[in-house]
C-alpha cells in the first residue's frame, strides 16, 4: 500500500477563518436563527469576530426574549435554521 502524505497550509485556513465573506455568511445565518426564533427585538445577531477567526452571537435581546429561552426554548429550537 502507499502511503498517503497529507500537507496543512495553515496560513491558508487561517486567512479563510478570518476571511470577510465567511463573517457575512455566519451573519446570514446567524439572521436565519433570529428570525426562526421570532425576530427582533427579542433576538438579535451579534458579530463577534476575534483575532482567529469569524464569529457571530446569537442572543436574547428584551426580557421578553429571555423568557421565550427559558420556557419555550424559542432560540435552542430555531437553531437548525442555520443549517444553510
């Protein structure tokens, strides 16, 4: 058998983790989540890259949001709506 040599670039992963589409990408899904969820005011999106990579938050916003988390679960069970 022969052996299969497998290279990271990780300079390469690096620049697309902290790349501007994919934090536009994750913020459209981020959206996707928020709006299942029942939308603004109670929910928001939150772009939150680091130095590493691109990230968004998403979260309550109102109390009224909070209490839709803790009794109907709204944001745990909108999640798969960033599924693409």
């Amino acid at each position: 058998m022969s052996e299969l040599r497998l290279e990271l670039h990780n300079d390469g992963f690096n620049e697309v983790r902290r790349s501007p589409a994919l934090q536009q990408e994750l913020h459209r899904r981020g959206q996707k989540v928020v709006d299942a969820a029942g939308g603004a005011p109670d929910f928001q999106v939150i772009d939150s890259p680091s130095s590493s990579r691109a990230r968004v938050i998403v979260t309550t916003a109102t109390t009224a949001g909070r209490k839709a988390e803790a009794t109907d679960r709204a944001l745990t069970r909108a999640f798969d709506a960033a599924r693409g």
